[in-house]
C-alpha cells in the first residue's frame, strides 16, 4: 500500500478554522458514558468541530438489538455524511463490513481508527484491519514501523491525549508510602509477594485481588474514576508494570496519568518511554524486583528527589498531552496529507481448496493437482466463508512467511445467529494443549502447499477424527478475525467440544450469546421471545451443553448483573 504522499503545511489556525466547518461520527465503546475514558474526548472534539455525533455501538445494540443498532447506525452515515468517522475495532459491532458500507455510503468520510494495544494485536489483528481504514491512530508508537515494514503509511501516533482539569494535582496530604492500582498479573502477585515478604507495606486498589486471601490486609477493593485520581495524589510512590498479561512490553496510559497528577511514579523499565521522559529526570524504573526494592526504600527516604522528578514530569505533560492540542495535531496530519484510501494490495498468489473427498484421492495424486497453486484451505462439514477469507489469510502467509495460517471462527446456528467466538490466538495462551486442538477447526487454517504435501498424513488424520496437532506461535500466522461460520455442528466437532473442560472453554470462546440476551433484558423481552427457548434447546439439540452451564453460571454471578445493569 505505497503512495507518494504531497503534503500540503498548515497552521493550528488553519486546521481549526477547517475543522469548525466539518463533522465528525464518534463510535467508542463508552463514548456517550461520562464515567468512561472514550467520554473525555467528546467535550474537546465538540469544541474543535462544527458536530460531533456520539455512537455507542454497545449501548445502542442493548437498546434496540444488533440490526436495529446497524440501521441507526448507516442512517446516520446517509443523511450526515460526516467528514470523519473516529472508531475503535469492535468484532461484533464495527466491522470490516461495516467499514466498507460507510465508504459506499459516503465516499467522502475519512475513516479513522484507534489502536491501542499494538503490543498484543498487531501481529493477529490490528495489520489486518489497518487495509481496509484511512488512518489508524497509533498509541504503542513503538510499532510504527511494524505497520512500515508492510507498506501500510496510513499510521499516526498519538501521544495519550489527557484532560488535565481532570488528571491534575489535588494537593493532598501523602498518606500512602506505596500503592498500586491495576490487576493480579501472576509477574506482579509474584512481586507483591516479594516486597511484603521484604518488609515493604503496600496498599492495592483493583479488581482480582479478592481471590488472593494472602493479600487481604493490604487489598482496599475496587475503585471508581475519583477515587483512582485521590489515591495517585495521596501517594509518595505509585508503582507500575509494563508488561501486560502476556509479558510483552506495554506503553501504558497511566504513565502520563500518573504524571499529570504531578505524582512520583516506580515503572518497570521499557524503552518506549524513553520517547517521552528522560530517565532519573522524569521518569524512574526498575529492571527486576531487587532493583525495585532498592529505589523504593531510596525514594521514600528522598522526599525532595522525589518531588523534583515529580514536577518535571508533570511539566512536560502539560506541554505536550494537553488532549486538546493532541487532537488537533492528529487532524493537522490528516489534512495536510493526501487520502489514503486505495484498492488492497493485489497478491498474485493461487489457492485451492481440499474437501475429504480430494484427500482420499491420495498424496500422489494430489501433488500433481497442486503444482500450479501455492496455497491450500480446507473445507469440512457445513461452514460459511467471509469473503475476505482467503484474502487475508493468503496476506497473513505472504508478510509472515510462516507456513500455517489461522483465523477465528463463529459457532453459528440459524435460530441462535453467532452464538459463539472461538478466539485462536488468545486461546493458545490461555488453556491446555489437549483442549485447544479439539478446538481447532479444519475450515480456519491455510497452510502452504509444500507444508500440505509434506504432512499429507497428519491432515488426512484430521479428516478423519478432527483432531488438529499443528499450531503453535512460531509457525502460525493468526489472524484473529472470525473469518468462518460453522453451522450445524456434525457428530465430530460435538464430541470434541464436549470432551473439552469447561474451564477451558470459558477462556477460549468469547460467549455471543450472552450480549444478546442483555439486549433482550434490556428490552423486557427475554421471555416474551423465542430467543432464550431456542439457546435452551439448541444446547440439549447440538449436544452444546456448555451453553446452558454457561447460562446457569452467568444467572448467579453478581460480577454479570452489575455489567448488565451498568451496560
């Protein structure tokens, strides 16, 4: 995707005079919430544009259902056709479908994305999405040059925008030597355990803590937005992680919260923020607990070391991050730029598709069948392709250069709709190896056809009894699209998912169902519909029984009706 951009100079001046005249689509989870942080964009995006129109995907698909909320939606973009469409990625709300609607709808609307944990899902999701959007807002400005390397130019960092009347020095009373505030990670239970057992008092606020009982007389519970901003001023050091849940280094938001605060701040080291802070200045971190220790006793005894480093932070926050001057620098480059908007990168490469049928033919000959393409995908029982299917995965294979590539898939029925995400990449992550194969599906992978001929065997196997032993990171390119349907599970794929342990399933499949019988809730039609019956019986009838456990569980957890309730 090159382009030779002719790149016209603009002031700040020149950029809010245009944009006073222009109107902008703002779709974010949590964007019509005040309490949420998509929210604090909207008073200063309706300060620089003549319109801002807010659309909340989620809360409008619990209002009115999942079509309804489309029509809204693209009745918007027809009547409006706003000069911007400002989004976050939402599988089952904004989609490439939906993306592509907008651009027929209103040629002219620029489509802008946000992506904020590149560190996670640049690799599986976030390269994919990025060919078919006009700009992608990049907050992990480290992977810049991952989208480069790809010929993707259509990319813009953002420099974690803040509303500083609200991230601000209360000027309160340090009442806290120690605080963290954020999540059980096992690395960082395993170094609260370490401080406590070094005589370090701590005090935690977030959620999961509760089910570590060894943590119960230095754990103070949730804590809402206020909250979170008094216990960052009250405290003399506030202690951070970069590393996010799988260990991979995280340029995190709270950084530049923290130090807008004015509030001095422990960081395990990640150069990311070298971009930003100068080390020892503005910013002081950790390379391993023992390291952590040290600083920490250092640091308490260095009140006015302390407050130094503080302030000199803070003072560059309020330079740089001011959300408002963020904003308008991103839509300076979006205007002084040419659209980026062309066709997907044509890819001359072949594929066919291998039915049960073709493989009994045998390797031999096979072989000769395949000597003109260069890829293999598979079809197994009753499944429905997305039509970018191919596309994509044939991409994935050509800029990874691995030899198996492997999509998502929905767990589909026609009463129930996708009722069901069979998330891979994550999943491979998260659960037993034993549990995840039984998961995989033939009609989600691609491979190369020298690695199909080489293992003829092992697919023929998979054929056979469905179980596939292939994938791992370092030979999959993962695409974490649900580019397939699987309709009316056959005898094979039942035995397997019941066979699989419900833990598991839990943690590898993101349950559809549940969103849907919110929105039915919400709408006080949950039992005058058809809808709840059908996922009872469809259960009992695909031999699905997780969903009615699933169902059973969801009922009883108070964590769910909270969810429900606030949605």
């Amino acid at each position: 995707m090159k382009n030779k951009v002719k790149k016209r100079r603009l002031s700040l001046i020149d950029v809010e005079n245009i944009l006073k005249k222009q109107t902008l689509l703002f779709s974010m989870w949590g964007c019509e919430n005040e309490k949420s942080w998509p929210y604090q964009w909207y008073p200063f995006l309706k300060k620089i544009f003549k319109e801002v129109i807010l659309f909340d995907p989620r809360k409008k698909r619990i209002q009115y259902g999942a079509e309804e909320m489309k029509k809204k939606f693209f009745d918007i973009v027809r009547t409006k056709k706003p000069n911007y469409f400002l989004f976050l990625i939402e599988s089952n709300n904004i989609n490439i479908e939906m993306i592509e609607k907008i651009n027929k709808l209103s040629p002219n609307t620029k489509t802008i994305v946000h992506f904020g944990d590149d560190d996670i899902h640049f690799e599986d999701r976030s390269r994919y999405y990025a060919l078919f959007i006009d700009y992608c807002l990049i907050a992990q400005v480290d992977y810049i040059s991952n989208y480069k390397k790809e010929g993707l130019l259509n990319t813009l960092p953002i420099n974690c925008p803040l509303d500083i009347k609200k991230f601000m020095d209360l000027r309160l009373k340090k009442i806290y030597d120690l605080s963290f505030i954020g999540q059980p990670y096992p690395s960082r239970v395993k170094i609260m355990r370490f401080l406590i057992e070094n005589g370090i008092k701590i005090n935690l606020w977030g959620n999961g803590w509760h089910n570590y009982p060894e943590f119960k007389e230095i754990y103070r519970g949730p804590i809402n937005f206020d909250e979170y901003i008094k216990i960052v001023n009250q405290s003399k050091i506030n202690l951070g992680f970069s590393l996010n849940q799988y260990n991979v280094p995280h340029l995190k938001g709270r950084v530049f919260e923290v130090a807008a605060c004015k509030s001095f701040q422990l960081v395990d080291y990640y150069k990311g923020y070298l971009r930003f802070f100068k080390e020892d200045e503005e910013i002081v971190m950790f390379k391993d607990r023992f390291e952590l220790l040290k600083k920490i006793k250092y640091y308490l005894k260095n009140e006015k070391e302390r407050e130094k480093i503080a302030e000199r932070a803070y003072k560059k926050i309020i330079k740089n991050n001011k959300i408002d001057l963020v904003l308008k620098n991103v839509f300076k480059r979006i205007l002084e730029a040419n659209k980026f908007r062309k066709s997907l990168p044509t890819i001359n490469k072949k594929f066919i598709e291998i039915s049960k049928k073709d493989i009994n033919d045998g390797h031999d000959k096979l072989k000769e069948r395949l000597k003109d393409y260069d890829y293999v995908s598979f079809s197994y029982g009753k499944s429905e392709n997305h039509k970018y299917k191919n596309y994509l995965q044939i991409y994935s294979l050509e800029k990874t250069r691995r030899n198996i590539s492997c999509c998502n898939y929905f767990f589909n029925d026609k009463f129930l709709g996708d009722y069901a995400t069979f998330g891979t990449f994550a999943s491979l992550k998260k659960i037993r190896k034993d549990d995840f194969v039984k998961l995989l599906n033939l009609n989600q992978i691609m491979v190369s056809r020298n690695y199909f001929l080489n293992n003829f065997e092992k697919f023929k196997k998979s054929f056979e009894d469905h179980e596939i032993d292939i994938i791992d990171e370092n030979n999959t390119a993962f695409v974490s699209i649900p580019l397939v349907r699987l309709k009316n599970l056959n005898k094979i794929n039942r035995k397997n998912i019941n066979e699989i342990r419900y833990s598991s399933l839990v943690r590898a499949l993101q349950m559809n169902f549940k969103f849907r019988l919110q929105e039915l809730i919400y709408q006080r039609k949950i039992l005058t519909g058809p809808y709840l019956f059908n996922l009872i019986f469809r259960s009992f009838l695909e031999g699905n029984i997780f969903i009615l456990r699933h169902l059973i569980n969801s009922s009883f957890s108070k964590e769910n009706w909270y969810r429900v309730k606030n949605s």
